[in-house]
C-alpha cells in the first residue's frame, strides 16, 4: 500500500495541535492542513485579524500563522470535512488526568481520545494514516485500533469496510520555545506498525528535518519515551529544587551548584535551575500515569519511587508560602502581596499546574490581598485558577486578589513582591521606583534568581532568594 499525502486533518486546536499543525503547513507549502475542533470560541480566536490574540502565545508563532492560514493551513469546526478528506489524521486533544472511576487520581482520561477515534471511524475514507500526537498511556494505539476496526460504518447503499493505519508521533515541546522546537528538534519520534505508513509520516518531517533525527520504533516503545522523557525532565527538577533547600540552611549557593553540577557532560545543565517547582500539562499528568501504570503490573517500589518526585514538588512550593509567612513577621492576613509572573514558565501564557496557583491559594489562605501581574496570562484565566474573588475586604480571615496590568502598580502599598515566572523584564525592573511606593519593611521574594539584587539591597528593600544561604533570617 503506497500512501499518498495531500490532505492532513487535526483533531484539536490546543497547544499541540496548533503550532504543530501550523509548522506542518509551513514547512509543506503544496500540503492542505484542516485544524478541526469543537470549541467555537477557539476557532474563531485561531481566525481573527489580529494575530497578537491568538489563543496560544508563543514566540514565532504568529508569524508562520500569518503566511499559512487561509492559504494551506485552515481553523474549523467542520469536524467531519476535515476528517473526511483527510489522507492522514493527527489526534491532537486533551487527555487530563481522570478525577474519577478506576484510576482516578492518576490514570488519564481519554475520553476525548475515544470520540476521536469514533469519529475517525464514522467519516474517514478508507486506507487513512491516524496519528496519536496526544500525550496518552502505553497501549493506548491499542485502544484507537480497536475502536477504528469494531466501528461500523453505514449508509443507504453499504456497509464499507475501511483500513486505518495507526502511528504513535508524540510531542516534546517546551512551551516557550515551542516554534524553535518544531524548526529544530532533537528528535521526531515515530512508532508503528506499518513501514509504508511510518514513511509517509517520515517523508512530511525530512522537508526540513536531517533523517538520521527521525526514531522509528514499535507502537509501545513510542508511547512509553514520552511519558519517560517528561518524568526524567521533572525529576531533574524536583532533584535540583530538593538541593536549593540544602543550599540555604549550609552556605551554599544553589547558582554556583548548578553551574559546578552542569558543566559534567554526563549531566549537563538542562533542567537545573532552581525554581518554585514545575508546571505545564505534561509533568505531573504524565508521572502519575507512569504511577498508575507501575502499580497496575505491580512494580509498586518504581510506582513509589515516580510518585516521591511529584511529593517533592509540592513540598518546594508549600516551603516557599512558609518562607513568605515567617518573614513577614508570621502572619499576611491584610498585607498586600503582589505577584509578578502567574505562567508556569516565562513565553507562554499557558497556567496549567502552574507553581503560581498553588501558591496563590496559600497565601490566599493566610488572608493576603493579592496584586497579581503577568504580561501574557489575562484575568479571565487567572479566575479561572483562583476563584471569582475580588479586591475587597476579606471574609472569614481568608485573602482576596485583584489582577493588574502594569508591574509597577503591583508594588503600591505592597508588603512584599513575590517573583515567580522567569519573565525577562523582571530582570530589568527600577527598583528605586519600586521601592518609593511599597510599605516598609519592604520585601522581594525572588523564587527564579533573576531579579537585580544588588539595586534591592541599594534600594532598602530586603531580598530572599532561592538556594542561596545568605538570605535574611
């Protein structure tokens, strides 16, 4: 069976679907691409005029976008069009983590996956390519199969029997540099069953990527690198954060241990910088799916094990809401605190298990007034994390937050100003104006070690930052 590609369909218009689809039909300008979702409001943001509000922010994206959409790169809720001419289907929706039934807590819910799949089966022509891009369990290519061949499809003059060939093509962008991931990855991983069809899928990557950077592997060993990739990132993570910890109660300087650690070329420094923890939708969904999975085939010590580094994770952003709490003379309740960065991460807008929410909430809890500012994440996400609260007197000695849209008035009147996403104009603040308008005794609580210390410490302000074992008592 020879395949030829011409039409290609996306289920889903998120985080992956969209700039993935859109690097695709960029980088294959005689290639059609229909991005097909159900969520109106998103299609609709995806075709707006004005670029600076697509749905996604990402560096590079809105560029691409504005040479591709209308031309071969296509937004639409016509979800049977698209699946119907297609010649190769990308399933790219959500899988969240089930919060009830068997494995609630842990396993992923592929709900979304599983109408796909019926979808696919109902309008798709025969001899079709689908292409799990979604972040899913092992075996789950098994699950689609089963649906795609026991689906039966009907109309007024036959029952037509239909070949579908399933492919595992997981994403590993990391959301802030998401375009430069797709231009210049390190890998493009492609497991299946089928040669003709995983060359198909090969033959749209090597238009710009070398060959030898494309894996083929079977269906299982592709489902489970993607779960393995996020764990190994996270748990570097939560393995330098545990040291920052260390750091701070021994003279040590976590900046200095990092750099000492990362320069060992069998380590490298990806991934060791200390922080307030990590977010996104991968790490933490995709650990307790490797949880889920140990504990299923009853490697219960390797589930543990998983398990401990989403432990530690909480454990680093519970610390630093204790640290916040002692400093200011162990009490917030009516103290301003404003928060600059709600993003998980610095170059995207995306919250989700963001550092930011859990921290909030606590400090919430403590009966602080909340400032928050970010330069991408807007205030309806932000009540969307946090609760319809606003800037009014508290209840229940509980806190309140207010979003604001300009840093500097963040500080007005503020106790204290907690640093928690790596935007790069944090880096560049005035502190001198800073420091005229915060109520004194005036704190910076910097959890990224990116802000300028020695213009706080000129300023007056007192400084607290990660890992580092001279911080004020």
């Amino acid at each position: 069976m020879e395949f030829n590609i011409k039409n290609v369909c996306c289920i889903g218009a998120g985080y992956v679907g969209g700039p993935s689809m859109a690097m695709i039909s960029y980088k294959n300008p005689l290639l059609k691409v229909n991005v097909v979702d159900l969520d109106e409001d998103r299609i609709n943001h995806w075709n707006q005029e004005d670029l600076n509000k697509l749905p996604i922010f990402e560096p590079g994206l809105k560029e691409i976008i504005k040479k591709c959409r209308n031309k071969n790169l296509f937004f639409t809720n016509n979800v049977e069009d698209g699946i119907s001419k297609a010649d190769m289907i990308f399933i790219c929706v959500n899988t969240p983590t089930k919060i009830k039934g068997l494995g609630a807590g842990q396993a992923s819910d592929l709900k979304w996956i599983e109408a796909s799949a019926r979808q696919i089966a109902k309008f798709a022509k025969s001899n079709t390519i689908i292409i799990e891009k979604s972040t899913i369990p092992v075996k789950t290519a098994e699950t689609i199969k089963a649906i795609l061949t026991n689906t039966k499809t009907t109309n007024s003059e036959k029952i037509k029997s239909k070949n579908f060939y399933v492919l595992s093509n997981p994403e590993f962008l990391s959301e802030g540099s998401a375009i430069e991931d797709l231009s210049n990855p390190d890998r493009v991983l492609i497991g299946g069953e089928n040669s003709k069809a995983i060359e198909a899928l090969s033959n749209l990557y090597t238009k710009w990527i070398p060959s030898e950077k494309i894996i083929k592997t079977n269906l299982w060993s592709s489902e489970l690198s993607k779960l393995t990739s996020n764990a190994f990132l996270a748990q570097r993570i939560s393995s330098i954060n545990s040291i920052s910890a260390l750091c701070e109660v021994t003279g040590a300087n976590i900046n200095e241990v990092s750099r000492a650690v990362g320069s060992d070329n069998r380590i490298n420094s990806k991934f060791l910088k200390a922080g307030p923890g990590f977010g996104g939708s991968c790490f933490k969904k995709d650990i307790l799916n490797l949880v889920y999975l140990c504990n299923f085939y009853g490697l219960n010590e390797v589930a543990k094990y998983w398990e401990s580094i989403l432990d530690l994770n909480i454990w680093q952003q519970k610390r630093i809401t204790s640290i916040i709490v002692n400093n200011l003379f162990g009490t917030l309740t009516g103290k301003n605190i404003g928060i600059l960065g709600f993003s998980f991460k610095a170059n995207t807008n995306d919250t989700r298990e963001s550092p930011a929410i859990n921290i909030c909430k606590d400090l919430i809890e403590e009966g602080a007034n909340l400032k928050i500012y970010d330069p991408k994440v807007n205030h309806k996400q932000i009540e969307k994390d946090l609760g319809k609260k606003v800037y009014l007197e508290g209840t229940n000695n509980s806190g309140t937050w207010k979003f604001f849209d300009d840093l500097y008035k963040v500080s007005i009147d503020s106790d204290a100003l907690v640093v928690l996403t790596e935007w790069d104009e944090f880096s560049k603040i005035d502190w001198s104006i800073i420091s005229r308008s915060m109520r004194s005794p005036s704190w910076i609580f910097d959890t990224r070690n990116i802000t300028n210390k020695e213009e706080i410490k000129k300023n007056g302000i007192k400084l607290w930052e990660i890992g580092v074992s001279n911080n004020p008592s």
